[in-house]
C-alpha cells in the first residue's frame, strides 16, 4: 500500500477546519431562506443515471458492451464507484488501491459520449490501518460504543465523526484524490450521513429488530467532540441534560449541521476547484440518518426512492419525488431531482411504471441501481421508457 499522504498531512487538519469554522461549529451552514423565489420551478436537466460497481472478472470489452447498451437506450450518466471506503479503484495516493479500472472505463464513457462521475463513500472508513490506529476518528452511539468496533446492522457500518477534524481532513483529502481522476465530469457523494437511527421498516426484519423509537445502540454521535462542541454552544450535555433525545431539537439540529456543513465548506468547494458537478444519493427519510440535503449546496439530488424497504407499492417513487421537489423548493434550493429506482425489486411489467411515476413526480429522470446487475432485456425495456413522449 502506498504511504498515506493524509498522515504526511495531519498537522494541516485543525488549521483547515479551523479556518472554515468547524471547530466549535462557528460557521453555520449557509440559510436557504424560505422566499417568494420558492414558488419558481427546480433547474431543468433532463438526464439518466445508472451506478455500477467494479466487476473483477469483467474484461474491457464486456464494460465496452454494458456501457455501449445503456447509452443506446437513454442513459445519459455513469456512476461508477471508485472509492467504497475501503478500497480505490484509481491511482490514488490517499487509498489501498484494488485497481485501477476507473481509468479504463472514463476512456469508454468519452467514446459514446457518456458522462462519468465518480461514487465516492465519505463517511463509513474500513480501512484497517485507520481503524486501528485511530479509533478516536469514528462515531460513537448513545451508549458509548465506537462504530470503529461494534458497527451498527453491518460491519462496514463505521462511520467517521464529523466532528472530529482529523477525521473530516482525511475525507477532504480522499474528496481531493476523487476529484483529481483524469477526464470524469463530476464527484458523487455517497453514505454522507450518520447510521440510521432507525432503519426502513421494510429492512428491520433481515436484521431481527423492531424500531419502535429511537434506540441508545442506534442514536450517532455521541462522541467527546460531538458533545464537547455541542456543550460550548449551547451549555447542554447532550447525555446528562437532555432526557428525551429524539425530540429534542437543538441536539438534533446540531447533527443535522455538523453533516451540512461539511458538505458546502468543506467537501464541495474542493470539487468545484476542478469545475466538476457535484450530486449525491440521498435518502427520502433523511431525519432517521441525519441528513438535512435539502440545505445543501451541490448541483442535483439523486435520492433513493426503493419503495420495498419502505413496504411501500410503486408509487412511492412518485409521491416521494413530489414531496423531495416541495422541500427543496421551500428552502429555495432549486436544484434537480433525478429519482433513484431500486432493480432487484422490481419485475419487468413494473420498470415502465417506475419509470413513469418518477417522471409524473417531477423528477428530471431516473437513476438506476445497479447496471452490473441489469439484464440486457432490462435495459432495453427500462430505455422504451426512457425514450417515450
């Protein structure tokens, strides 16, 4: 693995977040003011997405195939991942490199004339070198367990604390590292949050749970910093002052903010150096994971609309991509909606409807999850859609 630059580095983390006023949380997201300019329509940008994960055993000319079909039927964007928070699959000095596949596949995308952007995970870090030696970088629940050794649901779950700036520079680095691959058209942020506090409801039974309410075990972050800058904002000790923490709104704010912030001072600005678009996938109940996107400053939304793990019917997809538009539009951030379609749940007879209700919810197209495993029928019926008056 190559040496780290982010450690090289270190000493530069509290002056950078110093200087954006991370440290006791002075600079405050930005205020999208509820205006009479809420009423106008979102930014029209017609498009449609497809992730895709790094397939080892595919070889150039089997992604040359994919990537040919989906642009032929109607998809406009690939977004591939490239760094998982764990492994890159570029030339990256910040990541242990898997490999280098992300450099290939930006070639094919600019043959057909399709843009590539960049997934990029932020938060979770399963690096083993970073949790072993920095076990004070990650988040921490309401009972004082580390997500660095007892992850909530899944073992990937560890997530940093985005309040901790050594942690948060070790992000802006990789975002540097993303952003820097040769020839991509924007940066894509993915799992930029903190674990659900309480999981789809559709999701609790694969992990035999019921959420009732917000549990201790559950409830990010709870960290010394988290709790420290909290304390010297408020006055308040978010474990022995508040006794009800689920509706307790200052504290759930400040998570809220801790989150925002990092995202329009710390994290965009770097992708905007590069004059790259900047999106992200995000959830339609953002409360449960933190993850106030309606304030955030990047170029378009891509959230993910898989009505199963809602027990939700199709048409989930049309009434959340309505209800994402209306919030965007009362905090006056007009930005474009592409609605995220979930393909393993979904039959065939159904893609035209997915299709449809995101449309007649207003998006501006479809982001699909995931082309490495659609069928080519599927592509060729999803693109029918795609391409219809």
């Amino acid at each position: 693995m190559k040496k780290r630059t982010f450690i090289k580095k270190a000493g530069l983390g509290t002056l950078a977040m110093a200087g954006m006023g991370l440290t006791g949380l002075q600079c405050k997201p930005k205020e999208h003011a509820d205006s009479p300019q809420a009423a106008q329509p979102l930014a029209k940008q017609q498009k449609n997405w497809a992730w895709i994960n790094p397939q080892e055993d595919w070889k150039i000319d089997d992604w040359k195939k994919k990537l040919t079909l989906a642009k032929s039927n109607g998809f406009d964007a690939l977004l591939m991942n490239v760094y998982n928070g764990r492994s890159a699959y570029f030339e990256s000095a910040d990541s242990p490199v898997q490999s280098t596949i992300a450099h290939e596949v930006v070639k094919i995308c600019q043959s057909i004339d399709m843009e590539f952007h960049a997934w990029m995970f932020t938060m979770p870090c399963n690096i083993p070198e970073i949790v072993q030696q920095h076990p004070d970088w990650f988040a921490v629940n309401r009972k004082g367990e580390s997500a660095a050794s007892k992850p909530a649901y899944v073992d990937y779950y560890k997530f940093l604390c985005p309040c901790n700036e050594e942690a948060m520079e070790f992000v802006r680095q990789n975002v540097i590292s993303v952003s820097s691959i040769p020839g991509i058209d924007g940066v894509h942020f993915d799992y930029i949050r903190l674990p659900d506090v309480i999981l789809a409801e559709g999701l609790q039974p694969k992990y035999n749970i019921v959420q009732d309410k917000e549990y201790p075990e559950y409830d990010y972050c709870y960290s010394s910093y988290c709790i420290d800058k909290f304390k010297a904002l408020t006055g308040i000790d978010p474990l022995t002052d508040i006794r009800d923490h689920a509706s307790h709104q200052q504290w759930r704010q400040f998570r809220y903010d801790s989150i925002t912030q990092l995202v329009n001072n710390l994290w965009l600005p770097e992708i905007k150096k590069k004059d790259l678009m900047a999106t992200a996938a995000v959830f339609p109940n953002w409360e449960s994971v933190r993850q106030e996107w309606h304030k955030w400053d990047l170029d378009g939304f891509l959230p993910m609309l898989y009505h199963n793990f809602y027990n939700e019917g199709i048409a989930f997809i049309e009434e959340h991509t309505r209800k994402n538009i209306q919030r965007l539009k009362k905090f006056n951030n007009l930005k474009p909606i592409w609605s995220g379609i979930f393909l393993p749940e979904i039959d065939n007879r159904e893609l035209s409807q997915a299709v449809a209700h995101a449309r007649n919810g207003g998006s501006q197209g479809i982001a699909l999850y995931a082309l490495d495993s659609a069928s080519d029928d599927q592509i060729i019926t999803i693109g029918k859609s795609l391409t219809s008056v």
